[in-house]
C-alpha cells in the first residue's frame, strides 16, 4: 500500500477505527477492504464475482482498483486526523500537531522515480521499405511489442503488432505462428493480413537469433532487403515476394 498512501496514512487510518467512532468510519473501511481486494484481480474474491458481469469483464488492469483503495484510505486518514485533534484542546498545537502528520505523509510519500531513457529515433532499417508498406515486426509479442508500438511512431508503416490488455480474435494464433517463422505457414498468415516485410530484431530474438536468420536465408519466399544495427542489436529485413 506505500505506492497509494504510504505508512504514515495506514498508521492514521487505523486510529479512526479505534471506538467509539463516527457513523461514516466502518463504510468508509468496508470500502477500503473491498477496492483493496478487487485490486488483486482473479486472485481475490471480490472482482471474481465481479468478472462474471459484461460490464467489468472488459476492465483492463483490475489492479487500478488501489486508485478507490487509496482515495477510502485518505478518507479513513482525515477522519483519523479529526480523531486525533479532538484530544487537544487548544487551537495552536492542533495546527501544529496537523503541520506535522502532513509533512510525515509527504516525507513517506517522497518520490523515488528511476528514470530510463527512451530512444529518440527508430532504427534505419524501416526507411528501406517502401513508404506505408504493411510490417511485421519479429519475435512478437515479447519483450519488443510496446517497443515496435512506440517505434512505429518514428517510421509510421502500418504493423501487424500490437500491445494492449485487448487483442482482435485472430491475434493470438498469429503469435503462435510467427514462432514458427520462416515456414509456409506462418508466411501465410502473415501474408493474409497484408504483410509485406519482416523486421528481424536481433535484440529480442537473443540467442536465437542466428537460427532464425539463417531459416529466413534459405526461404525462398522471402528476400532480403537490408540490415542495420542500433541499440538493441542487428536488425534484418525481409520482404516477403509470393
């Protein structure tokens, strides 16, 4: 829970549920309880029920639930906080005594980003095919499918890739196939979305990499176009001629 409240809340929190309490105190944890379950997904009980309505099947990320877990969480703090402040009688310690739980909660919430750099450019290996030419970038999905997303918006060919919690019916037996590429098959899949080039990224292939180059060579069906290199490794490119 420190990536939706931290301790400081859940310490605060946990005084408003000391009795006697308020009306709005036990809803308020009940919720809390329920959207932190639901954040577990089909690993808990509450969005397992959930799951069976048409509405919440098509949620992406369950886990977003925390979002509600930590808005009831500060809900249950504030009251935590009114608890506290009814035990000082004089106005300038209680300012003082809330001064100081919300600089606690901004220290136990001081941001640790650790910050990547992302590539500003797409490899040069896309403007040898031909413009708005349909690709494939391989393997796929992998570790490379939000990449190929993110690098199409440099080189802006249409691609058969993709990466989101929702796919179209024919996606997944696409994937499968392309673990066979270079077979027949697999071209042929490929081919009957309007696939026109391969991209091989050696980055994502890794040790396999030189297998599958080797395949594609002895594919009569494809040929080769051009290679370059950047930071993830050697990148190959096919098109596919029949």
């Amino acid at each position: 829970m420190k990536s939706v409240a931290g301790k400081v809340a859940i310490v605060i929190g946990a005084g408003a549920l000391v009795p006697p309490f308020g009306p709005m105190v036990l809803p308020t944890a009940m919720a809390l309880v329920a959207s932190v379950d639901a954040s577990l997904g089909l690993n808990g009980t509450l969005y397992t029920w959930l799951n069976e309505l048409p509405l919440f099947r098509g949620f992406r990320v369950p886990a977003r639930f925390r979002a509600v877990a930590g808005m009831y969480l500060a809900l249950l703090a504030g009251m935590g906080v009114g608890r506290l402040t009814q035990f000082i009688g004089s106005v300038w310690p209680r300012r003082v005594t809330v001064w100081a739980i919300a600089i606690a909660v901004l220290v136990d919430l001081r941001p640790s980003l650790e910050l990547q750099p992302l590539w500003t450019h797409a490899p040069d290996i896309y403007t040898r095919a031909p413009d708005r030419a349909v690709l494939a970038d391989l393997p796929m999905p992998g570790n490379g499918g939000p990449v190929y997303v993110y690098l199409s918006t440099f080189h802006w060919h249409p691609i058969v890739n993709g990466a989101s919690g929702f796919e179209p019916p024919w996606y997944a037996s696409l994937v499968s196939a392309s673990r066979e590429f270079p077979a027949d098959d697999t071209l042929d899949a490929f081919s009957k979305l309007g696939t026109k080039y391969f991209v091989l990224h050696e980055g994502y292939y890794r040790n396999t990499f030189p297998r599958v180059v080797a395949a594609a060579e002895a594919q009569p069906r494809l040929q080769f176009v051009a290679t370059s290199t950047w930071e993830e490794g050697e990148c190959r490119l096919y098109r596919l001629v029949k």
